[in-house]
C-alpha cells in the first residue's frame, strides 16, 4: 500500500475543523434530535460561520457522515490492496471485523445509539442510502477491475450490494461478529463458485 503523504499544518487545522464540526453536530443530533438543531446553533458552538460549516458540509446531512469519503476509499483498497492469496470475500470479512472492532472501542454502546438515530430519522436514512449507493458502485467497479472486466457483471453488482447490506446488518446487532461470520459463510460458497468460472 502506498504510504500517505504527511499533511502541513493549514491542511491539518482544515481537517481538525471539519472533524469538530461533525462531532459537534453528531453529539448535538443525538442530543436534541436531527430536526431540532440548527447549522447556525452547530456554528456558534464550534464557534465558526454557517458559511465555514457549509464549507465542509453541502448539507446539513453530510455533518453526520464526515467520514463517507474516507470509508469509501477504505472499501476499496480491502479488495485491491489484499494479499493475492485472499479471496475478496475474505478480504471484506476482515475488513467489517475489524471495522466492528474500532467502532466498539472507540464507542462502545455508542455505535448501535448512533444506528437508531439514523434508523429514527428519515432524512438522514434517505442520505445514507444514497452514500451507500455510491460505496456499492465503488466497490462493484472494483471487483470488476480485479477479474479484469470493463464493468460490474450482474452478479458482481448483487455481491456489491449483498456484502454492504451484511455490514449494516451486522453494525446493527447485539452480536456483530456471529452476524459477519453467518454472512460471510452462506456468501463464501457462492463466491467461490462464481469465481471458479471466471
């Protein structure tokens, strides 16, 4: 994997400001409920403009998923940047555990607060849809890329979808892991076979 290149310090205090918006917003969200904050209320409390917020965030939904870019590229790279002797759906596998992992000790009981909210608030369940729609794309073209095609077959379209939807399935649950491991079985059998033909 390519190492990253080191940020300067105006690039730094750009993503220290973006970073403290959204958990502001974030905290202010779970607080209060989505409807019944303000980008204004959001400003004053970081003590930036409206102007500096939208700056970041071109709706106000987007303050809640600060890291959709990020978690896209990250998507990706565990298909292309996985070890040749791994299958893609190992490689996912791993991936979301390990993502289930951070989450829960970063957050603990957090995550599956944060879930509810999103499932409680329909305009942030409409914008998390569309993102996730952009993370099946990515990652279609992706494994599309890996067996050398121009495009996502059928199949490698339903997989994209199958695969995201294991992830916030298992995000979900009182049991993440039991959920990845159930998933990943019953989806393991049917990718070998589709990629035998390949």
């Amino acid at each position: 994997m390519a190492e990253q290149p080191t940020l300067g310090r105006r690039e730094r205090k750009k993503a220290a400001t973006r970073k403290a918006i959204s958990n502001t917003a974030t905290a202010m969200f779970l607080e209060r409920g989505f409807d019944n904050v303000s980008v204004r209320e959001i400003a004053d409390r970081v003590d930036v403009s409206p102007t500096t917020v939208f700056a970041y965030f071109p709706q106000k939904e987007a303050l809640v998923f600060d890291e959709d870019e990020e978690q896209r590229e990250a998507l990706v790279a565990a298909v292309r940047d996985r070890d040749p002797e791994v299958s893609i759906t190992d490689a996912l596998h791993r991936y979301f555990a390990a993502g289930i992992l951070e989450s829960r000790t970063e957050h603990g009981d957090g995550a599956q607060k944060f879930m509810e909210f999103l499932d409680a608030t329909p305009a942030l369940t409409d914008y998390a849809a569309r993102m996730w729609t952009r993370h099946e794309h990515a990652l279609g073209a992706a494994i599309a890329e890996d067996f050398g095609l121009d495009a996502p077959s059928p199949e490698i379209r339903a997989y994209a979808r199958f695969v995201l939807q294991v992830q916030l399935l298992a995000t979900a649950d009182d049991d993440p892991e039991a959920v990845l491991d159930g998933a990943f079985r019953i989806l393991n059998d049917g990718w070998r076979s589709f990629a035998a033909e390949r």
